[in-house]
C-alpha cells in the first residue's frame, strides 16, 4: 500500500524522500510507519530514519541468511475491527525468525498480521528483522562495514547488536 499525499507539500517531501534513499529505503518509506521525537527531530526526519533503519534492518537479515517463516496466528487479537469486520474471515498470521543454532526457538516474531499482500509481508519482515537485530550481535565485528550506504554515506551497522 503507498501513502498518498494530498498536499503539495507531502509530494515535495516523497520526491524529495525518493531522490535521497535507495529503492529499498524508499520502499519501507512508503509503507511503513514511523515514528519521531519532537524534541530531537521533525516528523519528517523521523519517518526518514525509520525507513532507513528498517532498510538496513532488512539487508542485515538477508547478509546472514535468515529465513521467515510465516504460521498462522492461533490466538489473533481482532479487537481493533469492527464487529462487521470480525465477522468476515481474515488470514492472520505471525512472521519468525528461527534461531539458527536451535530452530525451536525464534529471533524475533511479530503476529496479528492481517490480511498481508506481498508489500505488508515485506514490512513486516522488515519489521522482524529490526527487532532481531536488537538482540544478536554480528558474528564478525566487519560485517556491519560491509553493509549498505546510508544517505549517500557509508554508515556501517554497529557491532553491539543495535540499529
């Protein structure tokens, strides 16, 4: 799904947006959220920075190999639909990441996916990733330089875990 802007202020910014990122970056800025601090950054700079992250988040995965695995959510929580919505049947489901070293367990998993088309898959493995990359430190303190540019700049990830 991509955000439509309807004021001409919104295009200039997803133009300018489109002109600063790379494809992938420019794709979670389309579609998906963000969030900001109004006491260190503008709303704009925020959504810049999550699309960012979420874009380096997605390239770490892949550099390690991880697999997703999608199951279906067997306890969906629906209460944010209305009673006309929970009455229809919806493909809801949760997206892992298996541990490597034991499968049984996960990295990260996000649910309450509902009703995904192929670009809420994406950000949600986006997503999943960014949270496994909280918790998992780079096997190789070099990889996090052999990673993507950032805004023109090359920004290596850091070697704690954290994005």
């Amino acid at each position: 799904m991509t955000l439509s802007r309807a004021t001409k202020a919104g295009r200039s910014k997803e133009a300018k947006a489109h002109k600063q990122l790379t494809p992938d970056q420019f794709f979670f800025y389309q579609n998906a959220g963000y969030s900001f601090d109004p006491k260190t950054e503008t709303a704009e700079q925020g959504h810049t920075r999550c699309a960012v992250e979420l874009a380096r988040a997605e390239e770490y995965a892949r550099n390690l190999g991880w697999e997703f695995e999608w199951e279906f959510d067997q306890d969906p929580d629906l209460s944010w639909m209305s009673d006309e919505e929970r009455e229809q049947e919806h493909e809801v489901l949760c997206c892992r990441i298996p541990d490597p070293e034991n499968p049984r367990y996960s990295l990260a998993s996000l649910c309450g996916i509902s009703d995904p088309d192929s670009d809420y898959r994406r950000g949600s493995r986006g997503g999943t990733s960014q949270r496994s990359t909280r918790r998992v430190r780079p096997p190789n303190r070099d990889l996090g330089r052999t990673l993507g540019t950032v805004l023109g700049r090359q920004s290596p990830l850091p070697t704690d875990g954290s994005i």
